[in-house]
C-alpha cells in the first residue's frame, strides 16, 4: 500500500486514534515545509549577500587599477627615457621578436615601444639589441 492510499483510508477511517495521528502528521509536514521554506530563503539571503559583495570588491578592484594605470601613465610621461649624469645615454632596451620586429622598454619607466615608434633621439645600437640579427 503507497503512502497516498494509506492517507485516504485513514482520512475516511471513523477512529478517533486515526484521526489524530493523521492530524499530528499533517501538523509535522507544515512544520517541514515551513521550515524548508525558511531555509531556502536564508540560503537565497546569503547568495544575494555574496553576489553584492563581490560586485563591490570587483568594484573596488576595477577602481584600483584605473588608478594603478593613471599612475604608470604619469610616471611615464614625466620620465626622460635616459640614464642619470653624466652620461645621459638612451635608457632604452630592445629584444627582436621571432619575425624580426624590434621591442624597446624604457629601464626606469617600463614605457613600450614596437618597431619604428621610438623616437630617433632615444634609439640604441643595433649590436646592443638583442635577438636575432637581421
């Protein structure tokens, strides 16, 4: 006999003991449900909580870095690109990549440059480039 089935035979059952048991387990499946209900709304307050706090640590993150980025930005402009007295020489570093185009970086800065970009002024020789030579 399924759980149904001995559901309605107790409802129509005319014992008092019956009813009252049957009364006792529909009393207990309201409280479980109740309480079921309670949980899954507790767990969706927490998600809820989760998911604000790490829109705002994104948030916060993003902002960061922005301002990690207007920094570098700064530093760079403000930077000559050559060595400290007296020499005064280029500051510049380079490396060929594997098809022979040049990338310079700025050893105080860490300004890039690729290729012809870099000013005639802050060039270095080709000796000190590193890379395969063409």
């Amino acid at each position: 006999m399924d759980t149904i089935t001995a559901l309605q035979t107790a409802s129509s059952s005319k014992d008092p003991g019956v009813q009252a048991a049957l009364l006792k387990l529909l009393e207990k499946q309201a409280e479980l449900a109740s309480l079921q209900m309670d949980e899954l709304q507790e767990t969706r307050g927490k998600r809820a909580e989760a998911i604000r706090i790490a829109k705002v640590m994104q948030e916060g993150t993003i902002a960061d870095e922005k301002k990690k980025a207007i920094a570098v930005k700064n530093h760079q402009a403000g930077c000559d690109h050559r060595k400290p007295a007296p020499s005064h020489e280029s500051a510049i570093a380079g490396q060929r990549d594997h098809q022979g185009v040049a990338h310079f970086i700025c050893q105080y800065c860490a300004q890039e440059w690729t290729g012809g970009e870099l000013p005639l002024s802050l060039r270095i020789p080709g000796d000190r480039l590193g890379g395969p030579q063409i």
